[in-house]
C-alpha cells in the first residue's frame, strides 16, 4: 500500500489570515468591475424676466426668447404686450437669447434667483450693391460682415444680393466691422494625382474697398440704429458666377474620369 505523508496542520489563525485575504481580493475585484459614477444632471430652472428698448426702458412685445441649442425641443417663447416672457424649466447656467427684428441679439445666463431683465439695443445696419465692371449687378452673391482681428471665424452678419445686385447686413451689434464680398468664377478643370479630373468653381473674397485681406480692409464703426449705405463692391465679371444664374455656395467638385475611386 502507498502512504501519503500528511504536513503540518495550519493553526487557526493562519486559516483566519488566508480567509481574509481571500474576502478582500473578491471585494476589490468587484469594485474595480463597477460602472463609473455618472456626473449629476444639472439643475433645471424656470427662468421669468422682460425684455425692455435700452434707449426708451419700453417694454418690447414679441421678442423672441430661447437658449443657445440646436437640440430638437428647445423652448422658444414670445414676449406679452408688457415685455414679459417666462421660459419652461431649462438646465441652470444655459445661454438665454433675446432676438427682436431691428434689434441686436443679446446673450446673458440663465437664472433663477431674480425676475431678468434683457435690454436690447437696436440694431445697426450695412448695406450697398455689388456690380461687375459694366454695371451689371452680381445676383445671389454673399456679403458677410465679420469682426476685425477677432479670433472667431464667424461672420457677424451675412446676406445675398437680389436680382438687383442689393444686400442689407441687419441685426448688427454696436462695433466695428470690416465688410466682404463673396462671389465664384466659372467652371475650372483640375487633373488629380489618381488620373481623375477635379471640376471646381473658384472662389473670389474681397473686402471693401478692395482688397484681399481683411487687414487692408477699411473698418466701419457702427452705433445703436446706425443704417450705413452705399458700401458697394464692382467684382470682375469673370468671377461673378456666370451671371445670372450662379448661386454662390461651398465650393464642392465634380470626380470624372479614370483611376481608382478617392
């Protein structure tokens, strides 16, 4: 018969260590299996306010109140005959806007500790007509309005010309402003490295007076209601998009010809 030796027997307390280390490797290995803790839902307020003109403390009626938010649902409301509006509850710390036609948009934070109040300026407005150089006016091309040597890429205001060459930048805050004209030249093939052919439209952008960068641009400084005309462009027929029919957009290409697919 084969015998097995028997070791040592383990006393009671090295069986108490080993059954404690045991229970605190199971209880570590489920906390590190845990799902993250998810940041707490921001406070939801009703926010209450009017909206009044700076220049007469006159209450405005049918401004348009909303928040900063593409999100589908977003609340829009109007104000009453006295000015005053009062949103759905919406996230505390949101960007509340207040638009009115002939005023400027203002931005402030939504609260709920006070009844607000929005006083909007009105606005200033940019306008003029651009022609080529035979006088015949550029139809759908894009006027913007941007900020001098600001950081943001945006434009302050943009519009196009109707089928008489005219455009109006409206809605402007009080500030200074360099104005750009926008327009796109014919058709130009392009040969790609992969053998396929590129079919782009140009663009032309152009500041007034007439210069190509915004800054050699002429700035205008417009105040609360200022209505600035007659700021007008002449663009070079060959870059006002086959008049007149161009419509002046990003511009994408056309791929034709041989090679493997971009």
């Amino acid at each position: 018969l084969s015998s097995i030796a028997a070791g040592p027997v383990p006393s009671s307390k090295t069986m108490m260590r080993i059954a404690a280390a045991a229970i605190l490797g199971v209880l570590a290995a489920g906390a590190g299996s845990q799902t993250p803790a998810r940041p707490p839902a921001p406070a939801m307020i009703v926010v209450t306010g009017r909206v009044v003109a700076e220049d007469t403390g006159g209450p405005l009626r049918n401004a348009r109140i909303t928040i900063s938010s593409e999100a589908l649902g977003t609340p829009i409301v109007l104000t009453d005959g006295e000015g005053r509006f009062s949103l759905p509850p919406v996230a505390a710390g949101a960007r509340l806007i207040a638009s009115k036609t002939g005023y400027a948009r203002t931005e402030i934070v939504a609260t709920a500790d006070r009844i607000l109040e929005i006083r909007l300026r009105r606005a200033a407005a940019i306008s003029g007509r651009v022609v080529d150089e035979f006088g015949e006016p550029v139809v759908q091309a894009q006027v913007i309005a941007e900020v001098p040597r600001s950081a943001s890429t945006s434009a302050a205001a943009n519009a196009s010309t109707d089928d008489q060459g005219n455009y109006r930048l409206s809605a402007l805050a009080p500030g200074n402003y360099v104005v750009a004209v926008r327009t796109a030249g014919p058709p130009v093939s392009q040969t790609l490295s992969n053998g396929r052919t590129a079919t782009v439209l140009p663009e032309n952008k152009s500041y007034y007076p007439n210069t190509a960068t915004a800054d050699q641009a002429r700035e205008f400084t417009v105040g609360s209601g200022t209505d600035l005309a007659r700021i007008d462009f002449v663009t070079p027929s060959s870059m006002s998009g086959s008049q007149p029919f161009s419509v002046v957009r990003p511009m994408a290409f056309l791929l034709r010809g041989r090679g493997p697919a971009a």
